[in-house]
C-alpha cells in the first residue's frame, strides 16, 4: 500500500470516527430530552391529581355541613387539629403540606401545597383578608430533573337558593 493510499485510509478512518462521535453524541442528548420530558409528564400528572383530589373536598370547614352566609363564617386555611393527609375534609387543609411520592419507579418526587385566600382583581396576589376565593398553589420537583413544575387552580365558593 503507497503512501497516498495510507492517507486516503487514514483520512477515512478519521472522518468516520467524528461520524460516529456525532450520531453517538446525538443519541445521547435526545435521551436527555426524552428523559426529562418523562419527568415532566409525570409531575404535571402528579400536579393534576392533587388539585383534583384537594377540589374535590367541600371549599371549607364551615361549608362542609352547612351553607356559609358571610365572610365571618369561614374557618382559617389550614388543617385542622387531628387532621393529617390523606384524610382532609376541606380545600384549604393542604396547605403547607409537603408529600414525597415515591410510586414512580423512575423518580420520587415532592409535591408541596400553599393555599390562600384570593381576590378577583388580583389572583395572582394573596388576600390578607377572607374572601370567596382561595388558591390553591402546587410545585413538583424531583432530583432526577432540573425543572420545578408550578401549577395553580382557584376555588370559589357559591350557593345557589
């Protein structure tokens, strides 16, 4: 074999390396993408399942045996004494609950709840004062992947005569 023939054998074995290293370094970040893509689709159903799960329940305490007439007649947000996950009554009990799902075989992930009360001129605010709104505020995150899921859901309260 002459020498050009060396090069040529060289230059080819050279080019089909930088080949390979490119579909191989292709491979590798779809399966990032897919990856946290899985992670995210999970989290957004975890999210789901929870505001599901949490308007569901009556919107308060006070509401949950009777019909609330005003503002004053409403219980603080939060758990009552006794009360503990999953065996909440009302919308406004999870709030400042934190759960770790372990049940995917993937990930765990941790859910944390905040709910508040909201006004309908800001939502995106906080009420210091009772109101027919609260909202209830969740974020996923796992340690498997970079992205925090936030989601948000408000509940109104309204009675029909």
């Amino acid at each position: 074999m002459g020498t050009g023939q060396m090069m040529i054998t060289l230059a080819a074995i050279i080019l089909l390396s930088l080949v390979i290293l490119r579909v191989t370094t292709n491979f590798l970040s779809t399966e990032d993408v897919l990856m946290e893509s899985k992670f995210g689709v999970l989290g957004i159903s975890l999210a789901t399942s929870m505001m599901e799960e949490a308007t569901g329940k009556s919107f308060d305490e006070e509401s949950d045996s009777g019909t609330i007439l005003t503002l004053t007649d409403l219980a603080a947000i939060g758990p009552d004494a006794g009360e503990v996950y999953p065996f909440f009554d009302d919308f406004d009990d999870y709030d400042g609950l934190v759960k770790i799902d372990s049940s995917m075989p993937s990930a765990i992930y941790k859910i944390e709840c905040d709910v508040n009360f909201v006004t309908p001129t800001n939502l995106d605010g906080y009420s210091a004062a009772k109101t027919w709104h609260k909202k209830l505020q969740l974020k996923v995150s796992t340690e498997s992947s970079k992205d925090t899921i936030e989601m948000e859901t408000i509940y109104s309260y309204f009675f029909y005569r």
